[in-house]
C-alpha cells in the first residue's frame, strides 16, 4: 500500500494527513442496491435487517433467490484516472467475522481483476432463509489500497429458485399542490401530478346521516369539475363515502376495474400483474373532488398514498436552454417512476400487462433516469417466459436481453436464455427467398420453441394501424399506410438485428461456431432486405415484398439498425425527413434513434421540442402528467394518459443528445457523443452501474463547442466533439490534443475525473 502526505500549516503546527483509495461505495447484490431496507405495508420502516425482530409476514424485504448471486461496487477515487487493479471479496454469515477480515462463506482472496460489476460469488452455495453479510476492498492503478467498504447485509428466500430479486412495491404519501372551493359544498384537491394511488381524507360531520361524494380523476373541466366523461381510457372514478359523526380519517377502498384485474389470459395467453395484498388496489388520478362537503379542506386533512417501485429521483437530471425540451423530460423522467407501480414493466392501467414494445421503451427509459437496474431484468425474465402476439416485439425480447447485458455487465440472462433467444430470432419462418413471413404457415413446434403460448403471432409494425390522419401524413393510422404484405420490411428488419445480436452472444459465451453462424444469417437477411425490398430508383424501402408503398417506418427500421448502404443514407435519411412524425409514441423510439445514429441531430430536435399535435409537449398541453398511450384522442380515440411507451425522451436525451452509452458491458469503456443540432447548451447527471456521468456543454453552432465531463473511477470514456472543420483546435484540459476523425466528429479517449474539452473554428 502507498500512503501519500500532505502538510497544512496551522498556526505554528504541522498537520500530516495521509491519503489513500477510498473504500468501495455503493454495493449491489444482483443489482439491489438496499437489501438492508424493511418495508411495512409498502412503507419504510426504521428497522434494518440486523435488527429486524423475528420475521412477519406484514414486513416486507428484498430476498435474493440466487445460491451465487452477482456481487457490484463503485469506486470512489481522490486521484485522476483511477482504474482498478484488483478486489477482494468477504462473505460471512456473521457481521463479526467480516471486522475480523474473516469470512465462512467467501474469501476471493486478492483477485487480479478490474472487475467491480456484476462479479459472480464464489465459494460455498447460500441457502435459504439466511442472513449474510459482504464486504470489499480494492487496489488501484495508483498502487493504493483501500479499506474494506462497510459491511453490505442480504437475506436469502425460502425458495433458492434462481429468479431474479426485486424490491417490494413503496408507497409516499403525497400532499396536495392546492385545494380549491369551487362550489358551497364542492371542493377540488390537486397533488400537482397524477400517481398510482389510493386516498385517505379527515372529514367532520355532526350528524351520522351525511354522505359525501368523491371524484378521482386524472383530468378537469374548463369549469374546475373533474372531469366524469374525459373520454377514451382516461380514468375517472366516483365513491359515495358515509360518514360517521365527530371528525374521522378515512381510507378509501378502490375498486378493482375489470379490464385489468381479470385473471383470464388474454391471446397471448398473458394474464394481468395483480398488485401484492401488502399494497393493495390503486387507481391513477391527479384530482379529487369532494362533493356535499361544507367544512373547509386543509392540506393537512388529506394524502395520496401513491406506489412506486424503489426510485432515487435524484441520481439523474437533465436542464437545457430550452424550456420545452426541458419540461419533455420532466415528463418523461416522471412517467418512468409513476409507472413503476407493479413492479413489473406493463401497459400502463390499460390491461397491465407486460408487452415487449412497452417494456423496451421502459426499459431504456430507466436506465437513463436511475441507476438501479432491478426492475428492468425483472421484467426483462418476464418476458421472455411471456411472450406476447406481434411478431416484431418477440424479436425485440432479444434487444432486451442485449441491453440488460449491456447496461449491467451481468450475463445471468445471456446464458439462461441463450437457445431460447436463438429461436426467437425467428430462422424456422425463413424462405425460400431469404426472408422470413408469419403468413407463410406457423407450425405448433416453432410456437412451442419460441416460448408463445398463444395460438399464433401476427406482424403489427405499430400501433393503432388504422385511424384518424395525422399531422405531417395523409394516411390514416399511426403505420403510415403500411401494406402489410406475405414480406414485411419492419418484420426483417428485426430479425436482422436479432440475428446480429445472437451472434454477438454467442461470442461473449465462447460459442465460436453459432457466433459465425448468425453473423453469415444477419449478412445473407441484410443483403436480401437491400436487394429485394429497396427501390434503387427511388433510393428507399419498400413496406413489403408485393408492395410499391414507401412508409416511415419502413425505412426507419433499416436505418436504425444499420442495414442502409451507405449510398442510399442519404435518400432514406431524405424520405424520413418528408415524413415527419407520422408513427405513434412507440415508433417514435425507432424514428429518434435512427435519427441519431444518421448523426441528423437537428431534425431529431425539432422532433422532440415540437409543438405540434404530434408532439410530447401536446401531452403537457392537453392536461396529463405522464406520458400518453398515443399523440392526442384524435389519433386513437381510446387512449390513456399513463402509458410509459410514449416517454421516448427519458432515454434518448441521455442516450443520444448526451450521448452517453456503453461500448464495454457494465460502462467499462463507454461513449460520451453529445449531439446537440442548434441546442445552445445544456447539463445532464447519467446514471450508470459505475457512478454517475456528468456532462455539460455550451454550442455556438459553426463556431465552438465547450465540453465539461465527469467520468467515474474505474472507467474510461470515448469523448466525440462536433467537428467544426478540418483545422478546428482541439483542447483537452488545457492542452492542444489531436484527436481521431470519425464522420462529422472527432474523440479522444479519457480516464476518470473531471475534464474539459473545448474545439473551435
């Protein structure tokens, strides 16, 4: 260990401090984070699991269900580019053992590894129902050690079944933002936002013979009323409450509703998430309104209960200099959090059931605003046990498990799923052409292999596929006028990526022989897709093999994964641009991407702060405090107002316009490509598994861009700059640096801590 001094003079004393690597912070296990937290009827209570009493069944913990769960840390550094060199692990079954530098379950001993995420435990296997505790230290680049971290404390299931943990659902009480008398005996409460919740209100009467009457809703009439007919799915609800004499604190039981409590299965042979007896039913509403009510209501006399899965709201932040973008991303940031309510990612209160197109959105929208990553494996293992009936979102469960893998650096569900995945690629459906076609015949055995337990899947390319017309298009729907066809463009599509990224498996799983194997199918299905279904006269795609028809998202699909020649970028990039935004919510995650990926930054912005009906800023407009199911009730006259597949924004903004993603699983080596298009500045804190990302910058378009970074230890990034022209300058911390040119940007590679990075003219 190397111990460095510093000396301050104080007075006439000299003061020596020694310094040396801080103690690993933040330890996860299987991506938990506080194993130690217990929960009473979903609320947080005082007590830890090293002094819990003997346990009940009203208390509620995060129990690892894992013999050899994954073990994370982060690192904590006083020095420049502090990567680690090696760890040593401590498990025990005694907090003692582990103050002694002793351990009867795990001692990894001084293992040579830079490895701080999802490291697999070793030693002997837990078992149930026991309580463990884990430490670590580590040595650094710097040739520091440090001391072990404080003693992190888990508990085993009664079930050692090897699924993977959550954390029990949590409830807040909210309080209200106003209360408003628009009547002698009605009077408004509103919590500012609306929450999965239920209600508990203190009312007086002197009699036993009053009833009261309470609205919940999640919108209100020009009038102050909530709203009892706000059409579509937008929830309203009404209650008549009796009241007993004297002053009292009701707890208003919701009902449940039908359309997602029933537990038959649905097509896809999916039933409902129901909520845990511990909670208890919700409903989303925003306002309540008391009717035959005299006596004023305080803000004191009322709560919202609401429930939420673990959310630390303040581990991401986005703030730019326009205002619009920024209030998107409050919205979207919230829709994440409010949506988490079953613990599992679903539609919304419309059937609440998990979906792949909803949970990928979801998905990628959580990690962008906190870093505990639980939820998304979770539902992510749901998933692939539950398929649903669209074709292309079946082959999306193998982006999921890509992205799991590559966010947390975990290959847990890599290697349980791997033959699965490679079914799900959909290869059984492909012809003699060398596409694949659901039309062409759907045997039972590659239904059964697929894992779908419904009686077929069908292509749905978005959603809803008919409609009213549309801002920027003139067909009707939200496909754009898609031919569906024997061969669709969006459906390969998918199963190119699919392919490509099984093969991307195999090769982090040693299979040399199936990763060359998908590499050839992905190469053979991208080379058929651009000779049979791109128009070279045109220069873009068509919606199928029989069509003449050029939809958005035909050519956004290809785009986006990469399948576009490079001498048709151009012109697709063009036909996408004619389109605007004519897709749904959903299809927006693929428009944006691929906009961002064709380094067309401005257009993409434009997308993102428009005010159009076709816009997140008409979510706002209209009234609703989370994302939409669809753009507006003119587009899909059914929609509802919770519905975290239209909050696009809360991963592309720090995806994308931040630029901040992964290259290496776990953030090992990661990417930090702002691309801000006319965006004069702005701020974001990125959380990752390894610490937070902090980027900055200030954009005077054609003249200089200004890059502020925050990188954390054990990490390195690739930091691109717009590149102004051929002879800008680029500064890095105070020092003229030559940077590598790639397309319209140029990066160089830098190591944790603070850096700032300037290029002008």
């Amino acid at each position: 260990m190397r111990l460095r001094f510093f000396f301050f003079l104080i007075g006439f004393h000299v003061l020596i401090v020694s310094s040396r690597s801080l103690a690993p912070v933040h330890l996860m296990t299987d991506l938990l984070e506080h194993t130690e937290r217990v929960f009473l009827n979903g609320y947080p209570t005082s007590f830890t699991l090293t002094d819990l009493p003997p346990m009940v069944e009203s208390y509620q913990i995060a129990e690892i269900h894992c013999t050899r769960p994954s073990l994370s840390w982060q690192l904590e550094c006083d020095e420049p580019a502090t990567l680690q060199k090696a760890y040593r692990i401590l498990v025990a079954t005694n907090h003692d053992l582990l103050a002694e530098g002793k351990a009867d379950v795990w001692d990894s001993g001084q293992v040579e590894s830079d490895h701080s995420v999802s490291v697999p435990m070793g030693g002997v296997a837990l078992k149930p129902s026991t309580t463990y505790y884990w430490t670590v230290k580590v040595w650094d680049n710097h040739g520091s050690e440090s001391s072990y971290s404080p003693a992190k404390v888990f508990r085993t299931g009664a079930k050692l079944d090897e699924t993977f943990p959550r954390y029990p659902l949590q409830k807040d009480n909210d309080r209200p933002v106003s209360v408003k008398r628009i009547s002698d005996t009605n009077q408004v409460i509103d919590f500012g936002r609306a929450a999965f919740g239920q209600l508990e209100i203190s009312l007086q009467s002197t009699t036993d013979r009053d009833t009261v009457t309470i609205h919940l809703g999640e919108a209100v009439q020009n009038d102050g009323h909530v709203n009892r007919h706000p059409g579509g799915t937008i929830r309203y609800a009404q209650y008549h409450l009796p009241l007993m004499k004297g002053t009292h604190t009701y707890h208003l039981k919701i009902r449940p509703d039908g359309r997602n409590t029933d537990v038959r299965a649905n097509e896809s042979s999916v039933k409902p998430i129901l909520m845990p007896d511990y909670v208890g039913e919700v409903y989303p509403f925003r306002y309540c309104e008391i009717e035959n009510y005299r006596p004023d209501i305080t803000f004191q006399d009322v709560i919202r209960p609401s429930v939420h899965y673990w959310f630390d709201d303040g581990t991401s932040s986005f703030v730019s200099s326009d205002t619009i973008l920024n209030k998107v991303w409050d919205l979207c940031k919230y829709t994440i959090r409010a949506t988490s309510f079953a613990g599992v990612y679903v539609d919304g209160d419309r059937e609440r059931i998990p979906y792949e197109a909803d949970a990928l959105i979801n998905q990628l929208g959580h990690y962008g605003v906190d870093h505990e990553y639980s939820m998304a494996r979770y539902s992510v293992d749901y998933l692939i046990d539950y398929p649903t009936w669209p074709t292309e979102w079946i082959l999306q469960s193998v982006l999921m498990v890509w992205y799991e893998y590559l966010y947390t650096g975990d290959i847990q569900l890599v290697q349980r799923h791997y033959e699965l995945l490679k079914a799900r690629t959909m290869l059984a459906l492909r012809q003699k052409n060398g596409l694949i076609s659901t039309k062409k015949g759907q045997p039972q055995e590659f239904l059964s292999s697929i894992g779908y337990r419904g009686k077929s899947i069908r292509d749905i390319v978005d959603w809803p596929q008919s409609g009213a017309f549309g801002v920027g298009k003139k067909e009707a729907g939200e496909a754009d006028g898609y031919q569906l066809t024997d061969y669709n463009t969006v459906v390969n599509a998918c199963h190119y990526e699919s392919l490509r990224l099984v093969a991307e498996m195999a090769r982090i799983l040693g299979k040399s022989e199936d990763e060359k194997y998908y590499q050839n199918e992905a190469t053979r299905v991208a080379r058929q897709i651009n000779k049979l279904l791109l128009n070279q006269q045109k220069g873009c795609y068509m919606d199928g093999l029989e069509s003449e028809h050029n939809s958005l998202h035909a050519n956004m699909f290809p785009l986006v994964f990469g399948i576009v020649p490079n001498k048709y970028r151009a012109s697709v990039l063009d036909f996408i641009h004619s389109r605007g935004m004519a897709c749904s919510v959903y299809g927006s995650q693929f428009l944006l991407d691929a906009l961002y990926e064709a380094e067309d930054a401005d257009y993409a912005l434009s997308l993102m702060n428009a005010t159009h009906e076709r816009s997140w800023y008409n979510m706002i407009r209209v009234g609703s405090t989370i994302a939409m199911e669809a753009w507006d009730a003119r587009f899909k006259n059914n929609l509802d107002w919770n519905h975290a597949w239209g909050a696009a924004p809360a991963n592309i903004i720090p995806r994308k316009l931040m630029g901040v993603e992964p290259l290496e699983p776990g953030f090992r080596t990661f990417r930090i490509k702002p691309q801000p298009g006319s965006l004069r500045n702005a701020e974001a804190v990125v959380p990752t598994i390894r610490g937070s990302v902090k980027v900055a910058f200030q954009n005077i378009p054609g003249e200089s861009f200004v890059l502020d970074v925050e990188i954390p230890a054990n990490s390195e990034a690739q930091i691109y700059l717009p590149l102004l022209n051929r002879k800008g300058k680029l500064l890095v911390d105070g020092n003229l640096l030559k940077g590598t040119i790639e397309g319209k940007f140029v990066y160089t590679t830098l190591g944790s801590g603070r850096h700032h990075l300037e290029i002008n003219r």
